[in-house]
C-alpha cells in the first residue's frame, strides 16, 4: 500500500473523488459544493471530474437538500448532502431525525435509506455560536442514524468511504480545525466501517476517550504525562453511533481509570453515556470514579480568549489525568 | 381553461375533458374511490368500536383527488403522501389484507405493525410511504424525482399535501428546488379547506393556493377536487409536463374531507358549520361520477352496484385476514432500525 502525506481536507476530498469514479449511483448536492468545491474545499475538482448531473449546487435550502437525498436514497443512490456548518443541521432536522432515521423501521424494513450527510463541526475559530457546536449527542441519540467524526486524515478519508458505503444515513462530521493537519494516508481506496473504535495510544494507567479534535489534544497531553510516568491509553472511538463500548470497556478493565473529553457541552454530552457504560460494564475495575472533560453549559463564545477558556486542551486534559491518578 | 393574467392561475382541466371517455376509465376511476370510501368508514367503525388500535385521518370526500391523479401514474411513478394517507395508498393500488393487518399492529401489515396507518408503504407500487409529520414528504417526493431525472428512467413522483402544509417551510423550499432543476414533480395540494381545525382564511391570504406558483416560476392550476375526470385531466397534463423536461406543476384540488380531523366523530369541535359539510356532500365524487357514467350510457348503475358488492367483500375478507393474523413479537423489537 502506498502512503504519503496528505492533509485532513485532502485526504476526505481523495475519499468523495474515489466513492464517485467507483459507484455511479454516488452524487454530491450541497451550498456551493460545486462551482466553489465548498466554503471548506472539502469537494475540490469534484465538479470538473464528474459534471454538474453528479454535483450540484443547490438553494439555499437545507430541508430540500436532505430531503432530496432521503428520496433519492429510497430509491437506491447513494447521495451525499452537505450541510456546511453542523449549526446549520437543525435547519433540517426533521427530515434527518424524523425522516431518515425511522423510514427504514416505521415501514417495517421495506425501504433503506443510503444517505451521508456531510458538514463541518468543532469550534476553535472564533466563528462564536452559530458556526462553532459539536451536536453528536443530539444525533447520536436518535434510532436509525449513524455518526462518524475523524479525527485524523487517515480517518478522514476511511470514514467518508465508510458512510457512504453503509447502506443507513449516516452523518460524517469534519473538525474545522483540523482541516490543515497533515498524516499518512493510503492511495488506495479504503473505508472505515461504522463503530469500530481507534487505539490511538497504547498505555496502562488512564483511559482517555476523547472525540474528534480532542484526540489530538489527548495525545498530547499523553506525551507530557509519559515524560511524569504516567501511561495514558488514547482511544478514539470514531463513530458516535454505533459506540464501540467493547474497545472502550475493554481497556478500562485494564488502566481502572477512565477520562472522556469532548469538545461538546458536557451536560447530556457523549461522554454521559460513555461514563454510563463504562461504570455498568467495568465498575469493579475502577480505581476512581469517570472523570469528563468538556465544554461548560453556554453557547460557543466569540473572544479567542473566551473561546479557550470554552474548549478542553491538552494541558487541561493532563491535569484532569493527574488529579485520576493521584486520587487513586 | 382560463388564466388570469394576475396571478398566472390555470383554472382547469381544459375544454371537452370528457370527450373520449371509456367505460373502463368511469369503472377503474370509481373502483379506486368506492375502495378507498369503504376502506374508510369501515376502519373508522373499527377504531370507534376499541377493535382497532391508534386513530385514524379519514380521506373520505377527497377520493376524487387520490383516483384522479393515480389513473394517469404508473407503478413505477412514485409518490408521497401525508398523515391521511390511506386513499394516496389504496388509490396507487395497496391491497386491503395488508392495509388492514397494519392498522391492526400485525406482523402481515405493510411494515410488519411498526408503522400503523400514517405509515403505510407499498415499494412495489411506488407508495413511498405516508407521513405524519404535515409537509414532511414533500421534500422526499422530490429527491425521488431526482432520482427519475437522474436515472432518466422516464418515470415521475407525485407529492400530496394539504391547504396547511403548503405554509411550511419545505414545501417552499422543495417547490423551488424541484423547479429550478426542471425536476418530474407533481405537487399536489390537496385544498379541503382546513389545516385541521383552522379554516383557510385564517391561515393565509390567498384563496387560491395554486397562485404559489407564479413566485417558482411553475404552472399553477386549480381543479374541482370533486370531480375525478377533472382531476386526472390535469394531472395527464402535468404528468407529460414533467416527463417532457418540463419540470413541476402545483395543483391545487379544492376538495373537502366529510369527516373530523381525525376519527369519525373526531372531537366534536364546533369549527364547521353543518350546512358547509352537507353542501359539500351534494357534489359527492363518487355520486357525481355514477351520474356521469349513467348520463354517458357508458356504465349502469348495476356495473356501479356491483363494484360496491365487490368492494364490501374486499372489506370482509381484509379486515378478517388482519384479525386472524399473528401479533408482531416484542423479541423482535430492534429488527430493522438499521440495515445490517
């Protein structure tokens, strides 16, 4: 296999390029994702390679966006809809929540739904809060969908094959932030299946499940805890939903110490649930109680200094491991 | 046919829409509408009686609506419906044992008891599914159209929704989408004067909703929802509109629903005067289609009486399949949340 250094966005637009020259039932509608190959450059070139029958500007309409993909879905292609910013999702919520997500079981298996829905979440920009949020929880919780967020190019490019080769509307979420960060990624076309966590780093003392761009934060804060003595166990779990709760539960049992970090308000976040599974299935291994590290309960701020007060780091992360280990 | 120049509005179907007419086209469009008739006021007796689970939005009155414009779609045109669905379904050909057998939550049902009656699906005649959030098919009517244009399968999708759901903000949105891509939409709104409780007058200015479709740049054509050969004339015409390349059209139906918002007797919210339901009721569709089949010589009020004895055996034999089918399986209850 050959590798070679691409960046997050590249690495995601080789992806689209890929799924598109392979199936011809894949075709791209979103705001600007043609002529201008998105705010965010995520489809670059598509247009040209493919023509304006497989990628097409839209309104700006974002229920008839997906809904247009939930339709066409339905009858056998493999749309992908962007939606841009994640903030823009409630827009379209109820053709994703009550639409996509239920036709497959309220018609009782006789339709499925082959959407990926594209946007771009995370904060870090000072782009404040309609154009910052990371609203997995919201989705993860609904029945039917699906929810991937990379946090690598590598990632990047295996999620997005991954979601629109899954056959349920699944929601491949990019980090803004991340857009630039660069990584080893495979030429050929590969994908990455729905709910199957990353060990990022391998350690013995703390488990940290970190989501998205805060996988690159805890494998910092990992580094500088090894230089203490501290082992620090990074997973990535990938997809929201399915949740791999086994890899999770699984390295738990072996560091007795778990901390979930998550750039989303931590109130009602993914780390509520993970904390949940965790004491359910590994409660007689833990050395402390689960520990979160996320957002405060408030809209994204806007001041870059009130926004990193807002976002977890990576030396907020090793000081919430040091406070696990020494409480233990 | 006559346009007013303010508004753009076609007040339809064109002159001798009549002319040419079979006896096979009076027996088929007044065997989908006695069929959706019975299938209704039986249901809405069951659920009255505590036979049946759940509530029903009954479609009987708009049943010219559903026959006429389903005469002119084939089985691989697809539509979508609404939360009163069951005429969209029966119309486009859904057979009563599994229509039945779903309204009754079992496992021979449509979708197997998960869905009841505002989620009947029939994939193999092009029933999309029902909806029961108002408005919320419309945007999935036209990714199905896109799918025809993009396949370039020659076939069309058909939405129908109600006087309230063209104030959402996805029939706008979807309307304009379907129309700047020249997508092979039929919108079809079916006006009965309502958005449940709330008359029309209350809920927008226009009387003619049909007058939307100036601001898409689409035809908008008015037809008397009570009449099924009108219905399907002009849906012949936006049908060969949208297969043309053409793009959408928006008709509305004035129509009207004889029962509640919901149930026979519904509520009991004194929101309509009787003297409206009942002037209504004199230009009954069905009623109006058996004078003009007697009137024409081409059907006698036997052939009509018989497909009434048809239909009412149908009834039987559907709503004693259902009862004696098998209830769906608590074990099974995670089946199919996700393709696997």
């Amino acid at each position: 296999m050959t590798t070679r250094e691409l960046t997050y966005v590249k690495a995601f637009n080789e992806g689209m390029h890929q799924m598109m020259a392979s199936d011809p039932d894949v075709f791209l509608i979103g705001e600007d994702v043609a002529g201008y190959g998105g705010v965010f450059h995520m489809f670059d070139g598509l247009l040209t390679e493919f023509g304006d029958r497989r990628v097409k500007d839209t309104p700006i309409a974002e229920q008839a966006i997906i809904g247009l993909g939930v339709g066409a879905a339905a009858r056998g292609l493999r749309p992908v809809c962007d939606l841009m910013f994640m903030d823009f999702i409630g827009v379209a919520m109820d053709q994703i929540f009550n639409q996509a997500a239920k036709m497959k079981y309220m018609f009782g298996g006789a339709v499925s739904v082959p959407l990926t829905i594209t946007t771009a979440g995370g904060g870090g920009m000072s782009a404040a809060a309609q154009h910052s949020q990371s609203l997995e929880a919201w989705l993860a919780h609904i029945p039917g969908l699906k929810v991937a967020m990379p946090a690598s190019p590598y990632d990047a490019k295996g999620l997005i094959v991954g979601a629109i080769r899954d056959d349920n509307p699944t929601i491949v979420v990019l980090n803004k932030k991340m857009l630039g960060v660069k990584g080893l990624v495979p030429e050929e076309l590969y994908g990455i299946p729905m709910g199957v966590a990353n060990v990022v780093r391998e350690g013995t003392d703390v488990t940290i499940v970190a989501i998205a761009r805060m996988v690159v934060e805890a494998t910092k804060a990992a580094k500088e805890l090894e230089a203490e003595g501290i082992s620090v166990e990074v997973i990535d779990p990938r997809t929201v939903q399915p949740l791999d709760t086994d890899t999770i539960v699984t390295s738990v049992k072996k560091t007795h110490r778990a901390l979930i970090v998550h750039e989303a308000v931590e109130f009602g976040g993914i780390g509520a649930e993970i904390s949940s599974q965790i004491q359910e299935s590994a409660f007689d291994y833990l050395d402390a109680p689960v520990a979160r590290l996320a957002a405060p309960f408030s809209p994204v701020p806007y001041a870059p200094i009130l926004e990193n007060a807002y976002m977890p780091d990576a030396a907020r992360i090793a000081a919430k491991v040091r406070a696990l280990v020494e409480r233990s | 046919m006559t346009e007013t120049a303010a508004t753009g509005v076609i007040y339809g179907p064109r002159e001798g829409y009549r002319d040419g007419l079979t006896r096979g086209l009076v027996l088929d469009l007044h065997r989908r509408m006695v069929r959706i008739r019975l299938f209704e006021e039986s249901s809405g007796k069951l659920v009255e009686t505590g036979d049946m689970p759940g509530f029903l939005h009954l479609y009987v009155g708009q049943e010219a609506v559903a026959a006429g414009v389903m005469s002119v779609l084939g089985d691989a045109d697809q539509i979508t419906s609404t939360h009163r669905g069951h005429g969209h379904a029966i119309a486009k050909g859904a057979e009563f044992r599994p229509m039945f057998a779903e309204l009754y939550g079992k496992t021979t049902g449509y979708c197997k008891g998960r869905g009841g009656s505002m989620h009947i699906v029939d994939m193999s005649r092009g029933m999309l599914g029902a909806n029961a959030i108002v408005g919320g098919g419309i945007p999935i009517a036209i990714g199905a159209g896109f799918a025809s244009q993009y396949r370039g399968d020659g076939t069309v999708a058909a939405t129908f929704f109600g006087d309230g759901a063209s104030n959402i903000g996805a029939f706008h949105e979807s309307i304009n989408m379907a129309a700047v891509w020249d997508l092979p939409v039929i919108f079809v709104c079916e006006n009965n004067g309502y958005a449940e409780f709330t008359a029309q007058s209350s809920h927008m200015k226009l009387e003619d909703i049909a007058e939307r479709a100036a601001s898409y740049g689409i035809p908008g054509v008015v037809v008397d929802g009570m009449d099924a050969l009108a219905v399907r004339a002009v849906a012949l015409d936006a049908v060969e509109r949208a297969k043309s390349g053409a793009g959408p059209t928006l008709i509305e139906a004035k129509t009207y629903r004889y029962f509640d918002h919901q149930g026979i007797k519904g509520m009991r919210i004194p929101y309509r005067d009787p003297a409206e339901v009942e002037a209504w009721k004199e230009r009954d569709a069905i009623k109006i289609l058996e004078a003009i089949g007697t009137e024409s010589g081409l059907a006698s009020t036997e052939d009509f009486a018989a497909i009434w004895a048809e239909t009412q055996a149908d009834i039987t034999d559907g709503i004693e399949f259902a009862r004696n089918s098998p209830d769906p399986d608590p074990a099974d209850i995670l089946d199919d949340v996700y393709t696997v």
